[in-house]
C-alpha cells in the first residue's frame, strides 16, 4: 500500500509542479477601489496593497491595468495554494519513504 501511495504522491507532485510552470506573472496584494469624496462617491482611482519582505506597501494602478493586477493577484494566489499542496505532499512522501525503507 505505501509503495502506490509514493507512486500516486510522486505523480501528483508532478502535476504541481506543472500547474506551477504555466504561471505568469505574480503579485501579493489586495486591489480596492477608493474614492477621493468617499461620502459621494466621486473621484474614484485604484490601489494595491500588500506585504513584502515584512513591509506593508501601497501603489496606485491605473484604470487600464485593473484587469491585469487582479489577475497577478489571482495567480499569487493560486501559486501560494500550489506551493503548500506540493509541502504536504513532501511531508507525507517524507514520510511514507522513511517507513518503507528504513537505514
């Protein structure tokens, strides 16, 4: 039984880490939109907050690249999901290789 599961883990590893080399581009954040009079409503514009290397950042983005932030968030995101899927799959192929082949 451990033998296929390392064989499954092995294969999934690889579908990981496939997944993760059709990845673009990859930003950490959050995107809002505020307003200049936010009572109004008026005077709208964009901006991205995130963290990086323990320091708290905040930028302007341009109407004509919302589109394109949300979607290097989006793949942040999913990069990071992907990531700590291929450590638990480490950790338990870890594992399972040490019980089937002790030194």
């Amino acid at each position: 039984m451990s033998a296929q599961r390392i064989a499954r883990i092995e294969k999934e590893i690889e579908l990981v880490k496939a997944r993760i080399a059709q990845i673009g581009v990859v930003r950490p954040g959050s995107l809002t939109r505020q307003y200049k009079d936010p009572k109004q409503h008026k005077g709208a514009y964009y901006q991205v907050s995130y963290t990086h290397r323990m320091q708290s950042k905040t930028a302007y983005v341009r109407s004509s690249s919302v589109a394109e932030v949300r979607r290097q968030i989006s793949d942040y995101r999913k990069l990071k999901r992907l990531v700590e899927r291929w450590v638990a799959l480490g950790i338990e192929y870890s594992g399972l290789s040490m019980r089937c082949n002790p030194k």
